[in-house]
C-alpha cells in the first residue's frame, strides 16, 4: 500500500457499533418531541420489575414499546392483550439490540380521550350556568344529630367513614342510604336515593362516597343528572369520590369535596375529645368564678365589719352589729341560694354529658353488633349458595361454547415451530417444516411432507 492510500486510511472517521448505535439513539430522541400514537397491544410482557414491555401495532406496522415501573403506578387501568390504547410516547432507541422502540410517558384506552373532552364541555356548561358557585354552597352543621352516608355498602369507603365517625363523634346517628357505584344505573337510582334521604329528613348533612377507579368507573358521578339533583337539595351534601387526584361533576357541585372518604368524615364532625376538654374548661371556669365571688364577699365583710368597729356609741355599734347580722345571714342565704342554683345547673350539665358519653354509644352499638351476628351469618350462607349455584350454571355455559369441546368433535389447531404461529393457509408452510397440533386429546408434532 503506498504512503498516499495509507494517509487515506489514516484520515477515514471509522465508527464503532457502540457509536453508531450512540448516536442512531441521540438523533432520534433530539429529532422528535413527545408524540401521541394510537394502537393495539401485542406481545405483551409483565416481567418481576414491574416494566411492561409490548408491540404498538396497526394493520401494518408495529413497533417495540417499554413503560417503566414509575409510569405503570400511575396508569388508571390494566394493560391487556390486543387492548386497544392512546400512549404518550418519546422516540428512542435501544442500543444493545439495535431496536428502534418507543418510551411510554403516559398511556390510557383509546375511547377515554372523548370520553374527557365530552365531560369536559358538560363541566363547562354547568359551570356557566352557576352550579360550582361558591356563593350558593351551603355550611354544613357544626354538630350534626344525624349524618347520612350515600354509598355502596359492601365497599371500603363506608368502612372508612363509619370507623372515622365512630371514633371521633359516637353521638351522631348514621343512616345508611344503599346505592351502586357505578354501571349504567347507578346515576339513576343515586339521584332516586338522594331524594328520597331529601323527603325523608332525617339528616342534619349527607355524604356521597365511593373508593377510587377509573374515568369510566367514576361516570356514574359525572352525569348532569346527578350534578343537577345535588345542586337542588336543601340539606347539605359532602362529597367524597374517588382519590385525592380525581375530581367528579358531584365533587364540583356538593357544597364541599373531600379527597378520601375518611377525609369527608372528618369534615363533618366535631372532635369528641376535643368538646370533652371544652366542658372540662367551662366547669372549671365556673367553679372559679364562684370561688372569686365568695372571696369578694368575704371581702367585703370584713370591710364592714372593720368600719363597724371603728364607729361609736355602743348602741349605735350594737345597732350596726344586729344590721350587719342580718345582712350577713342575707348574704348567707343569696350565696346558699345561687350555691344551689349552680349546682343544679351543674349537675343539669353532667346529666347531659353522661347522656351523651361514648361508652353508652358502645354498649348500644354492642348489642346490635351481638344481635346483627348471626344475621350475618346467615345471610352470607345464604350468598354463598346462592353464588355456588350461579358458579355451577356458568361452568356449564363455558363447558358449552368452550373451544375444546370443538375439538372433541374431530377439530384441529396446528402451529408452525419454533415460533408457534397460528397456521390458517397451507401457503404458511414448506416442506420439512416442522408443526403441532392439538387435537381433542392430547398434542401431536409432525414435518410436512407435502405443504
């Protein structure tokens, strides 16, 4: 080689594939901002680290996709195979295989991108009407009799409530008003139940509540049926749907929003402990003020009694001292008297505390736990077989329509290996290609011999 063609050599610039991939990967991450695409789930993969990994395809083309840990916490439902998806996705490229792949920033169904603009234009439009007004919210009771919970009664969120409520203000009575969650009813027969706790008025305040889901979960807060019967109640309502990330038309139009549950039954009651230490310091109060009150007589009377010494003859001394006797038993009776009057007042208050001690509360809600027992117990006996004969019929259904019975009639599924694709055309194999066949019983490998 001459000297001239080695100094061309010398001056080539020779990439490595580690640099070639390097900067392949920097191009395309600078080259494109974040991106929507729309697709369908193949290959899905859920590994021990909490990735997920999968194709986003169409009719034809697909490309590799990664969602990390971090990102699948915050999804709002469950990826699955062949789902149909809406991804927020940043170009990249991944270098120890020479894949071109995208990374998934955020990802929801395809139909839940309409599903908020069109609850979005409902939002506006009662909002314009006035019904999220601040000025025509009402304030809730500060220590309300009884408290009505709208709820499913099977769900978390009324245990999350009546264990707050029980803790913190065992004096109120909670009525329990039964309604589903969610489904294509729920809104309907929610607004029945409002107006019927509404006719009943039996409560100082209501809570609607239910645990977290998804927007389609939550729809049946977001119907403007529902924001309409809210806005029209006279008796306050407290809502609480969902987490604290999650904001329904009912959260918008209650008169106040909570983000939990539990945080809704704080709102709405005092702090039992709290009023306690409240009488605790009025009585003391009270027993000060008397015992000022007795030492300013006291007072007084010796003032009186010092004067009366000091004046002069002995018959106006004695007359000054009969008066003062007199006036001293007066001021005896008036203390003795008004002595008593608090003291009954006293005692009117005690009575009323003790009325209203949470260890009554308890042994009241004992016994109707006691006599509620096997109520319980019976009933879920009852589900349970109930349940078991629903198990049995739908065994059968799924016995019926299950493609292995298909097969006990003589079908036949056959794969092409290694990779196990599904064979539907002869064209799909060659001769010596090696398949499987399931069959009714059992599964068989054989070659093609003629394709």
């Amino acid at each position: 080689m001459t000297q001239q063609n080695l100094a061309f050599a010398d001056s080539r610039d020779i990439y490595s594939v580690s640099r070639l991939t390097t900067e392949v990967r920097y191009a395309l991450e600078r080259g494109f901002p974040l991106l929507w695409v729309q697709g369908e789930i193949g290959n899905l993969s859920m590994p021990a680290s909490g990735h997920i990994y999968f194709n986003l395809k169409d009719a034809v083309a697909q490309v590799r996709c990664a969602l990390f840990r971090g990102v699948r916490a915050r999804l709002r439902f469950r990826p699955a195979e062949g789902a149909q998806v809406l991804a927020r996705v940043r170009i990249s490229f991944y270098e120890p295989r020479g894949d071109f792949q995208l990374i998934v920033e955020q990802m929801e169904p395809a139909g839940e991108g309409a599903l908020r603009q069109a609850l979005e234009a409902l939002k506006q439009k009662l909002a314009a009407e006035g019904l999220f007004d601040p000025a025509r919210k009402k304030a809730l009771p500060p220590y309300p009799a009884a408290i009505g919970v709208l709820s499913s009664p099977s769900g978390a969120a009324i245990h999350d409530v009546l264990t707050v409520l029980k803790r913190r203000f065992p004096a109120a009575r909670v009525i329990l008003y039964p309604i589903p969650v969610q489904g294509a009813e729920a809104a309907r027969e929610i607004v029945a139940m409002l107006r019927l706790a509404e006719r009943r008025r039996e409560c100082g305040l209501f809570i609607l509540t239910r645990g977290g889901g998804s927007l389609e979960d939550l729809m049946a807060f977001n119907d403007e049926g529902l924001a309409r019967a809210i806005a029209a109640l006279e008796t306050p309502l407290v809502s609480a749907v969902g987490h604290e990330i999650d904001f329904t038309l009912a959260d918008l139009v209650a008169d106040r929003r909570a983000p939990t549950p539990s945080a809704a039954a704080e709102l709405v009651t005092p702090d039992g402990e709290a009023l306690q230490r409240q009488i605790d310091a009025l009585r003391h109060r009270l027993h000060g003020r008397f015992s000022h009150l007795l030492r300013l007589l006291n007072h007084r009377l010796a003032g009186g009694l010092k004067r009366l010494e000091l004046s002069h003859p002995r018959r106006r001394i004695q007359q000054q001292q009969q008066r003062l006797d007199e006036l001293s038993l007066r001021i005896g009776r008036a203390i003795q008297s008004k002595i008593e009057r608090q003291n009954v007042r006293l005692q009117g208050l005690s009575s009323r505390l003790t009325a209203h001690h949470p260890g009554l509360r308890l042994k009241t809600l004992d016994s109707q736990l006691t006599k509620l027992g096997p109520r319980l117990r019976r009933a879920m006996a009852k589900l349970l077989a109930t349940k078991r004969q629903s198990l049995g019929a739908a065994a059968r259904q799924l016995q019926a329509i299950s493609p292995l019975a298909t097969l006990d009639r003589g079908y036949a599924i056959a794969w092409k290996l290694p990779e196990r694709e599904l064979l539907r055309d002869a064209a799909q194999v060659n001769r010596d290609d090696q398949i499987e066949v399931r069959l009714g019983q059992g599964v068989v490998r054989a070659k093609v011999v003629e394709p």
